[in-house]
C-alpha cells in the first residue's frame, strides 16, 4: 500500500490508490471551506477503514542494530518548562508516576520503577515524521495493553487519551488512540531509547510509541492515560495536540 501523508491541510486528493500532498499557496484558503474539509475527513476515514481490513494485525517494519541512525532528531517540544516536571527531573524522576484512570475499575499510580517492572518488548523502528525526515532507534518500554490490561478497561472505553506535561506554543500537548492500537504488539510505553533512559528532548521519561502511526502520535513526557468513551469535550474534541490546532488528521498510520 502507498505511503500516505496524513496532514489534512496537505492531503488534497484521495483516489483508489492513495492520496498526495499540496503545497500550494491556495491550501489554507482551500481548507477553509467546509465541503472541502468533508472531503478530506471522508479520505482520512476511508484511507483508517481500509488499513485496518487489509492489516488490522500487521507489524510495522523492524530493523537490525547496524540500521539504526547515527542521529536521531527530536521531535516537537524539545524542554518541559513545569515546574513539578523539573523538580522530577533533576531528582531523575525517583518520585515520579504515571496516572491510569478514567473508564477503569482500578485507577492506578505507576512509578517508573514499576513500569520497568513489567516484562519489557525492545525494537528497533523507523521514525517518519509528517515534516518528511525518518530513522531509526531502537525503542524498550512496556506494552501499553499491559498497563491497561491491569487497570481494567470498562467495556464503554473506546479510545486512550495521553496526557503530556509539555505546553507547545502554550497549549497543553495530548494524543489519542484507538483500542486497536492500544493492544498492538508493538505499541509500547518506552523509557528507553537505543539503551539508555530517555533524554528530556525525546520524552523523558515516558513516551508512546505506536510504529504504525506518523510521529506526531508518539506523545513525549506522557503523565497520565485516560480510558474514554469519546473525544469530544477533551481540549478541542478532535483527539490530539495537532488534530485540534494543526488540522492534521488523526488516524495517521503509515
């Protein structure tokens, strides 16, 4: 299947076989009408439906250690300027933990010691960044299934909400996914990268890595997983940081 560039604000076209990025001036103009953003949402929809009944199951690519890149840049937010997140920080995250709740039966506190407690998944993957660079690192962390699998689901729950500490450009910074990528094989919550702890630039010192996805998805500093019904009513109801202020489309799977 050809790769698709998610961004709805690119995303101009959709035929059979895929759809193709713009970078015309008149973009932004043309986004602005709403018979146009219908279209790109039903192409966002139809590209989700389709990948999932072709590869519902399917394992992003993985890599040796001779493939990984000699750098791997940094995404978005590269500082968290809280002041509890560097309090956590500088103590190297010791009295830190992670908040499960929403629809569960067990909300739960994780410390990072906990989470490392888990049995762990390494991968090597590639990183593909809506902005057009990719590489590859090697990823260890937890299943994110596991973690929800302890916090018990309630049978409503339909999608998962990543809290982050960051603000970016002064707006709190937050992802979502559905069950279906939860439960992948390969969606980890990873504290490590190519075998040492997360730096503050990628995450430190929990970030989601769901391979299948472009790379704004990969929340950084993630804080708290909330279980939900629905997006709607969360930040600006579309299910994440960019999906509200960027117009990016929120499935992004590659």
């Amino acid at each position: 299947m050809s790769r698709l560039i998610l961004s709805r604000r690119k995303l101009i076209g959709a035929g059979a076989a895929g759809a193709g990025s713009l970078l015309l001036s008149g973009c932004d103009k043309l986004f602005e009408n709403p018979a146009f953003r219908q279209t790109l949402e039903g192409a966002e929809n139809l590209h989700r439906v389709t990948q999932r009944a072709l590869g519902r199951d399917a394992l992003a690519a993985e890599f040796s250690a001779a493939e990984m890149s000699p750098v791997f840049r940094a995404n978005g937010s590269r500082e968290v300027a809280d002041p509890g997140y560097r309090r956590h920080l500088a103590q190297g995250f010791a009295g830190w933990s992670l908040r499960v709740d929403g629809l569960v039966d067990r909300p739960t506190d994780l410390p990072l010691a906990a989470i490392k407690a888990f049995p762990q998944r390494t991968q090597i993957t590639r990183h593909d960044c809506v902005e057009g660079w990719s590489a590859i690192g090697q990823w260890t962390g937890p299943r994110l299934g596991a973690l929800l699998d302890l916090a018990r689901l309630r049978p409503q729950v339909r999608y998962v909400v990543f809290h982050c500490a960051d603000l970016y450009l002064g707006r709190p910074y937050y992802e979502s996914i559905d069950l279906v990528d939860a439960f992948h094989p390969q969606t980890i919550l990873a504290w490590a990268m190519n075998g040492k702890p997360l730096e503050e630039a990628h995450g430190a010192p929990l970030r989601l890595r769901v391979e299948r996805q472009l790379g704004y998805k990969h929340a950084k500093f993630v804080t708290r997983i909330e279980a939900v019904a629905a997006l709607e009513g969360i930040h600006g109801g579309k299910g994440g940081y960019w999906e509200d202020n960027g117009a990016y489309a929120w499935y992004a799977g590659i």
